[in-house]
C-alpha cells in the first residue's frame, strides 16, 4: 500500500462522522414522552363527559408534528371510553409577585386544536380539554325530534315568554334528550387506567406508560348531581330566545382526582393510527 493509498483511506474517514450524523437525522425516529399533570379533572357538562389535565409532551431526534392526542380509559371494571382533543389552553405569559407564586395576570390562547408541533431541546405544556368521541354525534340524533319540536314554536310566536319555554320543554321530547344525558353518564366509583394515543403523520416512537387515578363513590354521586344542572342548562339557553333574559352561570360540579404512574415506560414503533 502506498503513501498515496494511506492519504485516500483517511480522507475517506474523515467523511465518516458526517455521514454516519446525516444517516442517524434522517433515519432515526423521533420519540415522545407525555407528562401528566399530577391531578386531572373530572366533568359531566351538556357537553358530555369530560376529561381535562395540564400535560407537558417532549420528543428527542427529531421534530414531530401531532395531528391528535386521544386519551383512553379503562375502568377497572372491564368498560372502556375513548377521548379526543377538543380544545387546548396555553399560558403565554404571566406577571407574578416575587412573594407570592400565584400570578396576578396571565395571557392564555385558547383554540380549536389543529396540529400542535413539538421540537427537539424543548418542550411543550398545554392545558388540554378531552370529549367523548361518540357523544356529539348520538346527543344530535336524540336531540333532533325536540329541535323540530322547538322550531316549530318559534314559527308561531314573533316573541317568546318564560312560560311559552317553559310549555315547550315540558314534553317527551326533551326528555329523550334527558334520558340520552342520563345513560351516557359514565363516571363511577373504582379505579381508572389512563393511556395516551396520538396520530402523526410520521413513523414515530412514543413512551407509552399507564397512569391511574380513583374516583369515590362520594365523587360519583357529586359529579351525577350535574345532570339536575344540566336541564337547567338547556333551559336558562332556551331563556335567552326572551327578550331581556340574562343567563346565570351553572355551577357545574368537577372532581380532581390524583394521577399517578403505574408502570414503567415501554417503547413501541407505531404509526399512524387512524
């Protein structure tokens, strides 16, 4: 071998490093990592059931795009309930007193989600509020034959009364619409297992861990209190077809359980799930 031949050799090594750095960026996946605030939030609205929780999401090797985050949980019963993204919150900027670690003014964006994009070296914290996949859907469908019912209504009077919203939500009707709210009424006492889903439109690596959280039977029946509110609800909304009607807030009923891991991390290749 020649001096000649030991000059191309270790100039051919040089390139190795780039290379090698170039192959990893391009073929490696990127990895996701969700971290659950330790208390999440409990609900039943007109809406439907309710999961809400601050969650902070990190990914290494490369930037991801999320197209969903999904919530899935498992009673201990056996029964199962998907959730989907149905609004996200994020804290802009806050103002605080140096004394006091509550802050005195904050500036948050709250929107629809669409993508969220999460980078390398950073992370992102978003207060995420979940619904039931299905709820909208089937609550349409029970709640049609009253919106006929209603509009028909509406076409007989130019103004409406207490007394006429009163007369029009005293039928069967409406009480579909209870009956539906009544069933689809989910929370109870036991043991929940939480896991995260997402949709990306890439091969991705996501750490998926299980956490847990319990709800009493007193927070059971406290959230189940929130079906009297909700006929409340439909009614003070009806109210504001009235002339000069003011709707009063609904004090809704929320629960916020302790979450916490329950096992260890895995990795898995997944993609895109639909």
């Amino acid at each position: 071998m020649t001096s000649t031949d030991w000059i191309a050799y270790i100039g051919a090594a040089a390139w190795m490093p780039p290379i090698v750095f170039i192959l990893y960026k391009l073929l490696a996946l990127p990895k996701i990592t969700f971290y659950p605030d330790r208390q999440v939030q409990i609900g039943y609205t007109t809406i439907g059931p309710i999961f809400n929780l601050t969650l902070a999401l990190t990914v290494q090797r490369k930037d991801i795009i999320l197209k969903k985050i999904g919530v899935k949980l498992s009673h201990q019963d056996g029964s199962k309930h998907n959730f989907g993204w149905a609004r996200i919150s994020e804290t802009l900027s806050e103002i605080r007193n140096p004394l006091d670690p509550t802050p005195i003014m904050s500036v948050e964006k709250s929107l629809p989600p669409i993508i969220v994009k999460i980078s390398t070296g950073n992370f992102v914290q978003v207060f995420i509020q979940f619904q039931d996949l299905h709820f909208g859907s089937e609550l349409a469908k029970a709640s049609s034959g009253f919106q006929k019912h209603f509009h028909f209504i509406r076409e007989k009077k130019t103004k409406l009364t207490k007394e006429d919203i009163d007369d029009a939500i005293d039928c069967k009707e409406f009480e579909e619409i209870m009956d539906f709210q009544k069933s689809s009424f989910r929370w109870k006492k036991g043991r929940y297992e939480l896991m995260f889903n997402i949709q990306s439109p890439n091969r991705y690596k996501m750490t998926k861990t299980k956490f847990v959280f319990n709800l009493t039977q007193h927070d059971a029946d406290a959230l189940r209190t929130n079906l009297d509110h909700i006929r409340t609800n439909y009614r003070q909304t009806l109210l504001t077809n009235v002339e000069g009607y003011k709707y009063e807030t609904i004090p809704w009923v929320w629960r916020n359980p302790v979450c916490s891991e329950a096992t260890k991390k895995t990795y898995s290749l997944l993609i895109e799930e639909e």
